[in-house]
C-alpha cells in the first residue's frame, strides 16, 4: 500500500522541458480560463512569483489536442491553487467538472440523443485516458449494473491529484446524465517505476443506475 502522505510531499522531479511525461494543451488552456474568470489581475498575476520560463510556456498555446510537458502544468496549478485560496486538489476538482460539462455539451449534438446514459458513463474512463499520455486505463462491465476497471502508470508523486480529477470528471458526468450513479476508488498501489518515478495504479467501480 502506498504511503498518501508520502506522496503528498513528494516533489515533482523533472525540470522544465525534461518530463516524459505529456497532457494535452486544453489542460493548459483550461487553468489560463479558470484563473482568468476568478483573479482580477488573472493567470499572469497569479503566476507573477514563478519563472519566467514557467509562464512563457503559456503563451502562445497550440491546439488543443496538442501534447505539452506536464512540469510546466505541476508548477503552475499549485501557484494558482494558492492565489485562487484553494487547495491544489480543490483547484483540480473544480477544474475537472467543468471540462465533463463542457464535453458534455459538445457529446450532446449527437450522442445524448441516440445513446442512453449508462453507456455514455462507461465511457468515461477511456475518454479520461485521452487526457493524459502516461496512464492506461482498462474498463470491464462487471455486470449489467456496474463498471469496473483501473487506471496504471500514473507517477506516485501525482497520484492523489490525477485521482481526484479523474473521480471528480467522473462524478459530475455521472450527476448530469446517470442521476443516482456512484463511483467509488480504491487506494493506489505501486506498479512499477519508469523514468526514475514509482508508478502507481488505482481501481475503480462505477454503480449505475
């Protein structure tokens, strides 16, 4: 069983431009849009203390389907958690529900009204996966109720953020389109390591209804 407290503490070991581990631009571009909405002074004020080089890394963002270096992210979530008066995994939260909303949103031009909530949910872990280009997500209809599976390859040192913001994307989808539904996570465990980094993995049932 992995140490939570430990892995709170554990610090982000890769500098700038030497993570092999990638998210996508849109979470870039979904923090910028966040801060932007709640700090008068916006992203750049609540980025004002950190490298410069840190900040330069937001300017000018490609597509948003494009792959990014994850260190850039890590450092500036936890400045903006901070100057937003939130906890980074609060931030993560919020940050993680409206991006299922506005997925949502975008799904229902042509899914919600041919698909019936129950299969638009499991797909739910898959479409997290796309998110992130270090962790494999496996689901598995564990019967007609419930969706089971696991998500490996995630850095221990990110474990508790990356699960709380696949449980909170998860959550709120499941409330606006499988009202009742339930999800709930085991604890992580290590996997492995990779690139110098315990790896861990978490499973995951989705009940619904």
């Amino acid at each position: 069983m992995l140490d939570g407290r430990r892995v709170a503490e554990e610090a982000w070991p890769f500098a700038l431009g030497e993570s092999p581990f990638r998210v996508r631009a849109a979470a870039y571009a979904e923090l910028v849009e966040f801060v932007d909405s709640h700090l008068s002074g916006g992203f750049v004020e609540a980025l004002e203390d950190v490298d410069p080089a840190v900040l330069a890394c937001f300017e000018e963002l490609p597509g948003a389907d494009a792959w990014l270096d994850l260190t850039p992210l890590v450092h500036a979530r936890r400045w903006c958690a901070r100057h937003c008066g939130l906890r980074e995994e609060q931030l993560g939260r919020k940050l993680a529900r409206l991006r299922a909303e506005r997925q949502l949103r975008t799904w229902a031009r042509w899914t919600l009204r041919i698909a019936p909530a129950r299969l638009l949910a499991r797909r739910m872990p898959e479409v997290f996966g796309l998110q992130i280009d270090f962790a494999q997500v496996q689901a598995l209809a564990l019967d007609d109720g419930r969706v089971g599976g696991r998500i490996q390859g995630i850095p221990a040192c990110l474990a508790e953020h990356v699960v709380g913001d696949a449980c909170a994307h998860a959550e709120r989808v499941l409330e606006l389109c499988a009202e009742g539904s339930r999800l709930r996570a085991g604890a992580p465990t290590v996997d492995g390591s990779e690139h110098g980094v315990d790896l861990v993995s978490v499973s995951f049932e989705l009940e619904l209804v």
